[in-house]
C-alpha cells in the first residue's frame, strides 16, 4: 500500500514577518525561513540490494529513484552493469540509468548538476527522491562537494550491509549466473582491440577482463578451444575478484563519509537475507532490510498519527529494532 506523505513536511514554508522599519514603514509578506525539502539516499556495497530497496521505498512511498552508480549512468551493457530491469523497476521511474554515451565520461562533477536537476523536478511534483548507487565520490560530490543541494534539502542516508565473507560468496555466484545471462555475449558486440578501458562504460568490471579471451578468437597462435576455454575462465576469476576488491573499496568510503561528515545514516544489516534462499531470504528482506528501512523514512519524512499508525499496524511491526543502529559496528556483497 502506498501511503500518502505529510506534505507540509515536504513543501517550503515561507511565514510572514511584520516589522516596523527606521521609515515607519510596515514590512510585510518577509519570508524568513525555508523548510528543506527531503531526500533519502541508499548506499551500500555492490550487491546489498540498494536497487531491490529503492524500488520496495518507492512503491510504499510516493518516489521517485535517481541512479548513483557511475556504471549504470551510461547506456548499454545491461547484463554487465547489473542493471535494474523494466520488471524489477515495477514501473518505478529511474532517473540517470542508461542515459548517457557510453563513449563518454560521465564524472562526478556531471552527475552532481545532473542529480539536482533530476531531485528539482521529483520534488516539484511532490514525490520523494530516492538515491540509490554504490558510487560514493557521486554522492560525497553531491552533498558534500554542492553548497546549493546543502542549503536546499535535508538528506537520509541508509546503508545496507552484509558481512564480508557472505558478501563475496555472493558475488562469486551473481558473476555466474551473469555469465549465463549473456556477459561475455555483450562483451564481445562491443569489443575493439584498440579500445582505450579507462573511458567510459569500459571501465565496468568484466570488459577489460575478458579482452584476452576475445583476442584470442582473432590470434591464430592462441591455442586448441581448451586454451580458450581456460582463457575464459581465468578472466571470470578475476571479474569475482575485481567485484569483491570493488566491494571491500566501497565499504571503507562509507565508513569514512560517516566518520568524517557525521551524516545521518543507518546501517540495515542484511547478512541473514543473503544466508537464506528462495522464500525464506524474501522473507528475511522483509523482516530485517524493507521494513526497517520503511519505519526509519516514514519517521524522516515526518508523517502524521494516522499514516504511523497504519504504517507501524500488526502486519508490520518490527521484531526489534537493532539493526536500525545509526552505526556501531561494521561489517562489510542482489543489487
């Protein structure tokens, strides 16, 4: 069910301010104060499920996501970049997945003008941004790096985590499953010896990987297919290393942005999703990531007695409250 928000905590307030000036003059219609517009932002490594949440938020809340993964801005590669898929989206709108050159760079400073661009428009039809990526330095250029965005909106930050050892058990599988849902395919239509991997979509994780493989297709002194094949799945191995080191990155930026920037961020510790399989780890996403996680920006956003009420109703109800920590520990790879 979607809950319709609070809006006078989400409009600007402009009270008035009647004051007798050095002239006689009665000054009025001042406004003195601006109430900041709200934005929720997921972070977490690659892999925690920071997709899967946007699209849970914002199909309870009135939402809108806006993509802060400096991969998935550009177009193509949709297997590669894990991106969030027209089903998965559940008719959620995406703003900046997909739309960029993949020739181009795409870099902080871009998607910081981009971003604000994209929160100025949600917000103006009184809809929640929701940013979820796993770009850190996008999110630090936006918040941190942009007076204006400080000035103008109140942010909420939710880290979902999950423990390391978990994490890159995971991650070893989704590259499997990836490879069987056309990785090395979509590599291959966008192959060109001369490519340079440090611009552009190219530098996603599992193109460069595999360029020896698919020179080998045009080296006549690479080997039997049982070369190949071994060529192919050392470049696998390290398409999982490379994503685990990636995820290991991530984890310490996060712990540093909160160290250093004191920002309001809650740690959802989503470990036991990821040690359960079919039903029981939706459950557990329920349970210990989606409804925590709904409480903490129902509470943000300031609703009033009656959405709380139906929001925190007997069907919901959190089991305890542990995981909604604003940080102690730290542990540290769906989408």
């Amino acid at each position: 069910m979607m809950i319709k928000p609070c809006m006078s905590a989400l409009k600007h307030i402009q009270p008035l301010l009647s004051f007798q000036g050095h002239t006689g003059i009665t000054m009025i219609d001042v406004p003195f104060f601006r109430r900041k517009d709200k934005v929720v932002f997921i972070m977490g490594a690659t892999g925690t499920g920071k997709s899967r949440l946007a699209v849970d938020l914002a199909a309870r809340f009135p939402a809108e996501i806006v993509n802060s993964d400096k991969i998935q801005v550009y177009e193509g590669l949709g297997v590669v970049t894990n991106k969030v898929t027209p089903e998965e989206s559940r008719g959620v709108p995406h703003h900046l997945l997909g739309t960029v050159d993949p020739n181009t760079d795409f870099t902080a400073a871009d998607f910081a003008r981009e971003a604000t661009r994209a929160v100025e428009s949600i917000v103006e039809r009184d809809r929640v941004p929701i940013i979820a990526g796993g770009s850190n330095s996008y999110i630090e250029a936006l918040v941190n790096g942009c007076a204006d965005f400080r000035l103008r909106y109140q942010c909420c930050f939710l880290w979902v985590d999950v423990s390391k050892p978990v994490l890159h058990s995971f991650v070893s599988e989704r590259v499997d499953k990836m490879v069987e849902m056309g990785l090395v395919d979509e590599v291959h239509r966008i192959f060109d010896p001369s490519a340079d991997y440090s611009v552009g979509i190219r530098r996603a994780i599992g193109v460069s990987e595999l360029d020896e493989f698919l020179r080998s297709e045009f080296d006549e002194s690479s080997g039997d297919e049982e070369n190949r094949a071994r060529l192919l799945q050392t470049a696998i191995e390290t398409i999982k290393e490379n994503t685990c080191s990636l995820a290991c990155r991530q984890l310490q930026k996060i712990q540093r942005l909160y160290k250093q920037w004191k920002w309001n961020m809650h740690r959802i510790d989503a470990t036991e999703v990821f040690l359960r399989r079919g039903e029981k780890a939706d459950e557990a996403w329920e349970t210990v990531v989606a409804r925590p996680s709904s409480i903490i920006v129902e509470q943000f956003l300031g609703y009033g007695t009656e959405d709380h009420r139906r929001l925190n109703s007997a069907e919901i109800l959190l089991p305890e409250m542990t995981a909604l920590s604003p940080l102690p520990a730290v542990a540290a790879i769906s989408r």
